[in-house]
C-alpha cells in the first residue's frame, strides 16, 4: 500500500507516517523500484493502535514502549493496563488541582462581579487578584 492509502485509511496524515517512521515507531517500509514506499498491511494495525493510544491521551514514549513489548514476542496487555492505571491517576490528580483552581478563580470572580472600580484600593494594581 502506498503512504496516501495507509494515511487515509488510518486516518492520519502522511506527515505523521514519515515523523512515525523517523523516530521509530514504524518500521522503515520495502520500497518500490520508483523509489515510493510500499506499506503492508500490519503497518495499519500498527497505526490503528496507536490512534487509539494517542485518543487515550498516551505519550509516543508509552506507546514505544508497548510496541517493543509486542515486537519482542510478548502480549504488552499487562504493560498497557499498568500504563493506563498510571495515566489514570495523573489525570485524577489533574482535575484535583482543575477544580482547586476554579473554586479560585470563581471566588475572585464573584470579588470582581460584586465590586465597584471606585473601591479599588490606588496603591494596588487590582484588588480583585
């Protein structure tokens, strides 16, 4: 299969093909005598699950690490749920800290909505920070 077709089929775009090959993530395709790349099917595979790790909010670096558990031989299906449990709880913690963050920034938003301009403090840039 040619770039263009593997592209569209993986819903990715060729740019993404070549960084993907680049760095390594896929395998470096034969190439046909007229110099093009000549993509098999298993590089889809590849691609497909690699959307879905990146959907899933996984880094390049996790996914590498995935593909070379599969490549060596071995199912990465403990790997990829320890990878997912981790990613969890970050995502956790982010909310945490989301939601501290706007409990603040509504609090100084209603100082600011029920405040008059006329009350600001002059030696404070703005007293509603």
């Amino acid at each position: 299969m040619r770039i263009g077709d593997v592209a569209a089929a993986a819903g990715v775009s060729t740019k993404t093909l070549r960084f993907y090959e680049d760095i390594g993530l896929l395998p470096a395709p034969a190439r046909l005598s007229n110099g093009y790349r000549d993509y098999t099917p298993e590089t889809l595979t590849r691609l497909e699950f690699m959307t879905r790790g990146r959907a899933a909010g996984l880094s390049l670096a996790s996914l590498r690490e995935v593909l070379a558990i599969r490549d060596a031989g071995h199912a990465p299906c403990l790997h990829v749920r320890e990878t997912l449990g981790r990613h969890l709880a970050e995502i956790d913690d982010q909310l945490t800290a989301l939601a501290t963050l706007r409990a603040t920034v509504a609090e100084a938003y209603d100082t600011a909505a029920n405040g008059q301009p006329t009350d600001c403090d002059p030696d404070q840039i703005c007293s509603y920070l």
